[in-house]
C-alpha cells in the first residue's frame, strides 16, 4: 500500500535530455537528478512512496462518476499513484479511480469542491514522488505560463523557472496539465510537460469512437521515464 504524508521533501534540481528535442505521443523524455537540496514542507506538497505515477485528465464523468472505461481502469492496476488534472465534473470518478491507487487531483473549470487533501482547492498544487517535484494544473494558459497551445506549447519570453515559481510558489521538475484533451509530452528549459489527454473524450487526433489516453511516469533514484499509453477497446 502506498503512504501519504506531508513531510518535508528533498528537493531534486533536475536536467532534462531527450532523444532529439521536443517529444510526444509514446516517445519517452528521460530527467536525470543533479544535485539534491533540502526544502521546507508546504501546505499542498504531499510525499508518496512509489515509483509509477499514472496521470489522467479530463474524465468529464457524470451521475455517480463510475463510468470511467473498464480498460482505464484495467492499464492503471499496479501503479502507485494517480494525479488528476482537472474536468473531472463529478467527484465520484476520484471514488472510482481510488479503488486502484491513492488520487490527488486539481480542479478544472466546472468541478466542485471536496474538504480534505484530495482535491485542492486552488488551481495549482505540487505532489513531491520520491524528491521529484511534479506540479500539477488543470489550464496551462489560463493558470500557468504558457501563452498558446496546439500540438506544441509556446512559451513567452524569460527564464521558466521565474515563471513557475510564481504560478506554484517554487520551482518544480515536471508540470502536468489538461484542458485541451490532446495528449503530450515535451521539455522546456529543462522542465518535463505532460498532458496525458483525456481518457473518454480524445483530441482531434483520435478517429471518431475511439478511447482516450493517459500518461505513466516511473520514477527510479531521480529518473523520470514519461510516455503515453492509448487506451484500447478488445478485439
């Protein structure tokens, strides 16, 4: 069973390297730990013990929320925590997911409101894995730094760092994010973005009935391997 805890964390300043740039779809993007410095705990950091971070968004479940796909729930088994990002529309898909792994989520635009750590209440939080600083969003362009977004992410001028710490009070490794329902996965001034897609309703590049995607994250000794996996309907 995974642990939650809020405790101090050990913070990783991390480098980015990629095979070749910018990635998404199943490419992997590999961050490797540089050095280690200590940081003081806030309130909204939360350590969890485990290496397999599954990443969903954009669920945008009704009535009771368990409707989410049986092959979601199926690819999530063995993972030791899962992140949602946002346009949940109902609190009960947390419920759902919760029956795999232990859920912290954001809130996107239309999603209510739950006491406990569960759920923030801000638009922003940051989820420390194993010293790795993941900070989570639900809109990149209306609550974090990104000026556009199509099937890559503009940025606008300026050190990322400085503009990451003001959108989540300290500088973090990877950022997660949803909205857009397009899956992604890319680097910037060696910070790791994922947008893992939505798992019911998929982008414009996903044909008409197919399903969604979400994103994986394993994370060994400061190394952070990201890559998407697609959802399949049997036969």
């Amino acid at each position: 069973m995974t642990t939650l805890v809020v405790t101090p964390a050990a913070g990783d300043s991390l480098e980015c390297a990629s095979n070749g740039g910018t990635s998404r779809g199943a490419n992997q993007t590999m961050v490797e730990r540089s050095s280690k410095q200590p940081r003081d705990v806030w309130p909204g950091r939360v350590r969890v013990s485990g290496s397999r971070v599954a990443v969903v968004s954009d669920t945008h479940e009704q009535d009771d929320g368990w409707g989410s796909p049986p092959q979601l729930l199926e690819a999530l088994r063995g993972v030791d925590l899962i992140l949602h990002c946002g346009d949940l529309d109902v609190l009960g898909v947390l419920d759902h997911l919760e029956t795999i792994a232990p859920v912290l989520a954001v809130r996107g635009y239309p999603d209510p409101r739950e006491a406990g750590t569960r759920l923030a209440d801000d638009r922003t939080r940051v989820v420390d894995v194993a010293g790795v600083r993941i900070g989570m969003m639900h809109d990149i362009r209306g609550h974090g730094p990104a000026s556009t977004f199509t099937h890559t992410i503009g940025f606008p001028r300026g050190d990322i760092d400085d503009q990451l710490a003001r959108q989540f009070g300290e500088t973090v490794d990877i950022v997660c994010f949803g909205d857009t329902h397009e899956e992604y996965i890319g680097w910037y001034q060696g910070v790791l973005f994922v947008n893992p897609g939505s798992t019911t309703i998929p982008g414009l590049r996903h044909g008409p009935g197919e399903l969604g995607t979400f994103a994986l994250l394993d994370i060994d000794d400061g190394v952070v391997s990201a890559r998407i996996e697609k959802l399949r309907r049997e036969g």
